[in-house]
C-alpha cells in the first residue's frame, strides 16, 4: 500500500536578532512546523528560488528589514506576524493593513506568544 506523505507546513522566520530567530524557529518545529530561520531578505529569496514555499512569515520589524523591496514582496503575498517595537516607525498602518494577518506583536513579547500567532494562522486556513 503506497503511503500517503503529509507535507508540514512551511513558515519562514525572517529576523535579524538571531536569539528571536532562533527561539521561534525552534518552538514551531516542537509543535510540528517546519520553520526556516533567515537573517535577510536575500536569504529568503534564495530559499524561495530553491522552491521552498512558506506559508507564512513571521517578521521582526526591523527598519532594514521593512524597507527591503524583497520582504515587501514576500509580505504582500504572504500572512505574516509582524514582531515590532513599540518605538520605530513602521512606514504603513500595520492595524490596517491586510498582509499582518497574523497580527502585530509589540516587544516585550514571549515567543509562545509569537508561535500563538502562527499557529493560529495555520489552523484558520489564512496562510498561503
């Protein structure tokens, strides 16, 4: 009898702060998820270019990082949790602004609050 293959999803974590990187990164794969760590919006494209696929992002909002042409796309096409700052200036209205289906997180945040997040998005059916 041939097997039937579950494919897990896909969520890349794209974060300067390897420490946040990390954390997440390693709380999504013990709860099932596959989960690529990235520091650039070069090494997400080279993953997609590879046809690596996520299904939705988490996003620390750094200025470098939001400012990237590359993050803006992957942004716009895929759900994403944006973890941000309560001090920088994020250049659009995250509150308004359908590509953070995942919601907008302020630091200090725990990182179960993060996979929360996208747990939830993966289980409602709003990831790519």
């Amino acid at each position: 009898m041939p097997s039937v293959k579950f494919k897990m999803p896909l969520v890349f974590v794209l974060a300067e702060d390897w420490k946040l990187r990390s954390a997440v990164r390693a709380e999504l794969r013990e709860r099932g998820v596959r989960a690529l760590g990235m520091d650039t919006a070069d090494a997400a494209g080279q993953a997609i270019a590879e046809g690596e696929r996520p299904a939705a992002v988490v996003l620390e909002g750094t200025a470098a990082l939001l400012a990237d042409p590359g993050v803006q796309q992957l942004v716009s096409r895929i759900p994403t949790v944006l973890v941000a700052s309560r001090t920088q200036t994020i250049p659009f209205s995250p509150h308004n602004d359908q590509r953070w289906r995942g919601g907008v997180l302020y630091r200090p945040v725990l990182v179960g609050e993060i996979v929360s997040a996208v747990l939830e998005l993966l289980e409602k059916g709003e990831a790519a």
